[in-house]
C-alpha cells in the first residue's frame, strides 16, 4: 500500500461501499476542524487573493512558531513539497533515516540521487550534504528530541549542506518543533495542515527555511498555487488555538482507549503517535485480510511483514467495532 486513505483497492477486494468502511489506514484526525457553512465573499468564485495568502501565511507563522528571518510557503499538500525539494536544495548525496514515509526516498531516487539509507541518525555519513529526517518518524512515531536535530543541523550547515525534517505529525506533540528554536542552521521544515486538523481533502502544507531556499520554491509554485477556500479555512483553523489544545488533549486520550483495546487482542503496540499506533503479530498480512472481510482497513508494511499500523476509530462506536473484529479475525486465524 502506497500510501493509506484510498478505500477504492478495498472496495474492489472486499466489496462493499464506502460508507460500509471503518477506514483506519491513515493518520488522519478523525475529528476534523469545524467547516464554516460560509465562507468569505468571492472565496469560490474569485481568484485566490494576495491578502488572502499573506493572512494565512502570518497565522502559520504564529501557529508554527516559525522565526522571523526564516521564509515560509504555503502549497497544495506536502506531498509537492517533499517532491520539489531536490530542486531547490544544493547539489551532492542524501541520506534519509529508515524506515519512514515512502516517498522521501522516491522523490529522490527520480531524481538520481539513491538517498544512503541511516540506520542511526546519531551516525551520519561524512559525505551526506542532505539529511531527511521524518519527525516524529511515520510510522514507528520516534521522535529525536530537539538539543539532537540542532546537533545535526549544526554539522550539515558546516558542510554546506541542509537538514530536512518533516514534521506532518508534530501537532499532537506539544515541544517535538524545531522550529522556534532555529538561527542560522540550514533546516527546512515541513508541516501538513491536513492530518492533525483532519482536513486532508483541502490540500494545504507549508514550508519554513532560510529565505533563498524559500524564494527558489515560491519560483517552482504556480500563481494561484492554494486554493481561495483552503487560504481562509486554513486561516482560521490555524489561529484557533482553543480548539487545538481541546483536540490535542482528545487525541491523547482516544489513543489510550485504543492502546489498551488492542493489547487485550494480544496484539503488542509497541510505536505511533497519538493519530496512529503500530502493533507487532506475526501474521499482519493476515490480520489485515481478516479485517478487510469485516470492512476494516489497516496498514501494513512490506518491508515489516510483522508490523499492522492502526488510526484512530473516531469513538466508542467504532472502537467497540474494532474490537470486536479483532476478537473474531483472531479466532479465524
């Protein structure tokens, strides 16, 4: 599975509708940001406006912790932004910290630079001019704390090269940014509106780095780049701090609720983050068909035959359903 939250493979496997499906093969909140009824005037059938984008970039801003001397972009998704970033960083070899998300490594490998593999990011290879790291990692939820991502920045600038860090799950841990904590070290961040405010529909990410690096991207972005409703619902949604703390808070606990839900069917979560978990059985393929036939969809990993990785539920409802298939598919296998 490429990447989670596509229920057309399932469908076509499995049967059934979409509405049939408890989709947890993504990270995505399950409880997303209220969407104003109404928008702003004009916002559907005008053109995106500068003011627009320069109020949605100040509440990035704020909402980021994102230094003034940095630059900071907006576009339709990260996933452009990781998929440009062979184009505006330096030339010479990368390496990426694995196992993470997939399409760092793709992105790269288009681009002929095969990144070197980390096994630890504490080792890095003398010749390494880019770094990615994914923090806190996707999908085992590691996180390397701050004081060690600086250390890192601070060897990489010296070699005249730039530390990547995407930080799309960095939301629901509160301290995880390097953001508020950068100077002058070449580190460019990404950070995903979608997942944490569980609007993944909008298409909206940003990136934060030295201005050159930011300038060089905004030359790659096509006029009009962000959508007229993902400037103003992102806006708002990004300056709703009360909100952001309640969910923060909600996640937290609805990912104990599924911690202990999922230990007790013997399955060992032993990553995540508080969007998703990562368990360990030795049959995850298996357990993932078993689900699929009581039309719940998980994650699995090819290169991890024995890791299943679950979002979460969304409620009581759906977690008693879970549960319940999990008890059944472990009784079939």
């Amino acid at each position: 599975m490429k990447h989670g939250g596509d229920l057309s493979l399932a469908i076509e496997r499995f049967g059934g509708s979409a509405v049939d499906w408890l989709d947890l093969s993504t990270g995505i909140n399950p409880h997303h940001y209220p969407v104003p009824k109404e928008l702003s005037f004009g916002t559907w059938t005008s053109l995106p406006s500068r003011v627009a984008e320069e109020q949605l970039i100040s509440a990035a801003r704020r909402a980021y912790q994102v230094p003034a001397h940095l630059g900071l972009a907006a576009a339709p998704g990260t996933q452009i932004l990781l998929s440009l970033l062979p184009s505006i960083l330096p030339e010479g070899p990368a390496a990426l910290a694995s196992p993470t998300y997939p399409s760092h490594k793709a992105v790269w490998q288009r681009d002929g630079r095969m990144p070197m593999e980390l096994s630890s990011v504490y080792a890095l290879p003398a010749d390494a001019k880019i770094v990615i790291l994914v923090n806190p990692n996707n999908p085992d939820g590691q996180l390397i704390d701050v004081k060690s991502l600086l250390e890192i920045a601070g060897t990489l600038t010296e070699r005249g090269g730039y530390l990547v860090v995407d930080e799309a799950f960095a939301d629901v841990i509160p301290g995880a940014s390097i953001l508020p904590h950068l100077r002058d070290e070449n580190v460019v961040v990404l950070r995903s509106f979608g997942k944490f405010f569980g609007l993944a529909g909008l298409r909206l990410g940003f990136l934060a780095g030295p201005q050159l690096i930011v300038e060089k991207l905004s030359g790659l972005l096509e006029s009009w780049s962000v959508s007229g409703p993902a400037l103003e619902i992102g806006a708002r949604a990004l300056r709703d701090t009360e909100w952001q703390e309640a969910t923060v808070r909600r996640l937290v606990d609805e990912m104990a609720d599924l911690t202990i839900a999922v230990s007790e069917q013997q399955l060992s979560v032993f990553g995540g983050t508080p969007l998703y978990a990562l368990a360990g059985l030795r049959d995850a393929k298996g357990l993932h068909e078993a689900l699929a036939r009581r039309h719940i969809w998980t994650r699995i990993f090819d290169y991890a035959p024995t890791w299943i990785r679950l979002g979460l539920p969304g409620g009581a409802e759906n977690l008693q359903r879970l549960t319940n298939a999990l008890s059944d598919a472990r009784e079939e296998l």
